[in-house]
C-alpha cells in the first residue's frame, strides 16, 4: 500500500519525526483560506498529491508568497495531468494538493529504509547529496551513497545512527537531533512492516531538521495489523480492483489483452510470462485462489470481461484443494450467468482433470481446450489476434 505524501507524513508526525507546519490537504479553491492560517505565515508551499516521484519538475510543487499567489497556483495545480518520469508518460490527474509551510533550506539530505533482501535485513541508505534522485546518484556517484544496516529487533542503534552522522558530515550541534530522526525513521520502518521508508529531502533549516517530502509503502500482507491504515483509500487501485477486492479476488490491471483466470500467485505469474512467449500480452494478473468455487468464478468472469481491452480469455486452473470437476461446473455456471463475446480458452491440470475436462466438452459451449499451457498460451493469443 503506497501512500500520499499527507499520509506519510501524519506516520512521520507521530512518531516524533519533525515535518513542515501543515495547513492540510484541500480538494478546491474554498478551503484554502484556512489551510493558509493553519499553516502560519507564509511563504508556503502548494504540493500535488499524487504516487509519482519528480513532481516539483513537472509543476506540481510551487512555492507561494501571498494568499492571492497561492489561490492562483492551488487553481492551477487541481485537475491537472501530472506527468513525470515515474508515470511512463501517462498524465495522474490531480485531485488534491497539501498546503504548508514553506522552510528556509540550509542543507538537503537523503534518507531512506529499505528491505536489503541478499543480507536479510533492513538497511538505511543515506546521502550527503539530498534532493536528487537516489538511482541517478548511485549511479554516477556510488561513492556518496551511504548504507547501514540494522537489526529488525534491536533496531538502530544509537552508534549506528552516530556513525551515519560522521559519513554524512553532520554539525555536532545537529548530531543529536539527526541521531533521534534517525533512529525515529528506523522504527518507524519496522513498526508499520514497510518495504520502503523515504524522506527526501531530510533538510537543515536555521531552526532544525525536517522531513520536507515523504513516501511510505506498506507490505499489504501486514494490513490487518495496522487496521488504522487499512482504512485509507487505495490511491493506486482501478475500480476494476477496488471490485476485486471485495470479493476477496487478487486482481492487477495491466495493458495486454489476453484476460487470464487462475489458482495460485506463482501459476498467475508463470501463466503471464507464457503468454508473453507466446507473442501475446496479458491484461491482468487473476488469482481466484486455492478455494476457487463456482461463485467466486462468476465474480471473476465479471470482472475480466469488464475490461474493454481484453480480446480473449485464458482459465489456467491446477485442480488440488477444489478438484478439476467442480471447477469444469463452476465454469459452465459462471457462462450461464455472464455473457461471453470473446474466445475462452480452458487448461485443466490436476486432479480429477479427465472428469472435468469431459465436462467441459459435453457442454455445447465453444470454448477452446487446451492440454498444457503453451499449447494454451499459443491458442489464446491466436485467438485473441483473430478478435483485433
């Protein structure tokens, strides 16, 4: 679960770690006379609140002097398409802007938590050269780039945190509050099970440190540990999605066109690597589960064929927990029920695959068979070739 800046930010708050003076988040121009006040004297800035890196480059950031500025800026920044290098060209409409207090910016740091998966444990990365973007700095400077790992029990340490105050050149009249923001951030990362924890710019100010910018994504698979969060909207999620999701469906959008059904993440992902091979995209990413029955099959049915781009459907199902049978009449209920106007191409494994399959064929219903998956993933991009 990725989070808005706003989002992130009120974690960040809560945990003691120092952001600008926030006059809240407003969705039209009515609101910003308070959000203003809040805030406190300007200057201030207005921030596009959207998931995409590199938005102050596309316009979404400005700093603003006066009210009548601000109502100028706030006006053109709602509604816009932000597109920035992180949207691949496609603009995110943007439906909300956060006022705060501008800060005067001494120094910029970078400061980020991340999962280091080849050591197994969570690692800080770290920079003296703030406000840029961290992959083009490890790229052409890897010898700025700071990391520290830390142990997910103990967390970090306070001659850890000292360590990274000496590498990053802290003042010794800032190592204390560095230490604690670091610290801060660290169990920030741990407590909320986040795969990723950044706070760029980390800023000195005349006055102190601040979290200027923060982005915060959290493992979903921790959600029911932080109810709190599980209750924000899912920015990300198409209504395709939200849908899905409330029918307990893992269900991804994507740009092919070739609909895909299955049981189990792993087949999902090898299903849609072989349908690629096979000259065919795919246009979503369906896992109706190990309990898939003729409900939650018509559910899914629903929801694929929703998507105007999808030309053909492919069920790749691997009968084990719900036999292959049940799963042959949990398919033929779902058509009785959802209208086909695409090619169905159907691949039965496992067990009780030769009753079901028999179900299937004795149907009446034109739906193509298929005995492994790349006989399946050549017929079903055959077949959705033949709709274009």
């Amino acid at each position: 679960m990725k989070l808005l800046e706003y989002e992130a930010k009120d974690l960040l708050r809560g945990a003691g770690i120092p952001v600008a003076s926030s006059g809240g988040v407003i969705k039209d121009g009515k609101g910003l006379p308070a959000a203003l006040k809040k805030a406190g004297q300007g200057p201030w800035m207005i921030k596009a609140q959207v998931l995409a890196g590199g938005r102050g480059k596309a316009g979404g950031i400005k700093l603003v002097k006066t009210p009548a500025q601000a109502k100028t800026v706030a006006k053109s920044i709602l509604g816009m398409n932000l597109a920035t290098h992180q949207t691949r060209g496609q603009g995110i409409k943007v439906k909300e802007v956060l006022v705060e207090a501008a800060a005067k910016i001494v120094r910029e740091l970078y400061f980020s938590v991340v999962l280091d998966r080849k050591i197994g444990l969570p690692t800080i990365i770290a920079s003296a050269q703030g406000g840029v973007e961290i992959e083009k700095l490890a790229e052409d400077s890897p010898q700025a780039v700071i990391r520290q790992p830390f142990s997910p029990q103990a967390g970090l340490l306070d001659f850890e945190a000292r360590q990274l105050a000496f590498a990053l050149n802290i003042a010794p009249d800032r190592l204390s509050q560095f230490c604690r923001i670091a610290k801060g951030l660290a169990r920030l990362f741990l407590d909320y099970d986040c795969s990723l924890l950044e706070v760029n710019p980390l800023a000195l100010t005349p006055k102190g440190m601040l979290a200027l910018d923060a982005k915060v994504i959290i493992d979903d698979n921790a959600m029911f540990r932080h109810p709190d969060l599980a209750k924000l909207p899912d920015h990300e999620a198409s209504p395709l999605e939200k849908e899905a999701k409330k029918a307990d469906i893992s269900y991804i959008g994507l740009d092919g066109t070739i609909g895909c059904m299955v049981n189990g993440a792993g087949l999902a992902m090898g299903t849609m690597d072989t349908i690629q091979l096979a000259g065919g995209s795919p246009a979503n990413f369906l896992d109706v589960g190990g309990g898939a029955d003729g409900e939650r099959v018509t559910k899914a049915f629903k929801i694929i064929l929703r998507d105007k781009k999808v030309k053909a459907v492919l069920v790749n199902i691997f009968g084990g927990i719900v036999k292959c049978d049940m799963i042959a009449a949990g398919i033929l209920g779902a058509l009785k029920k959802v209208k086909l106007k695409v090619p169905l191409v159907v691949r039965l494994q496992g067990t009780n695959v030769e009753k079901g399959r028999e179900i299937l064929s004795n149907s009446g219903i034109g739906l193509v068979a298929a005995q492994d998956l790349w006989e399946a993933a050549q017929k079903v991009v055959s077949a959705a070739g033949a709709k274009r």
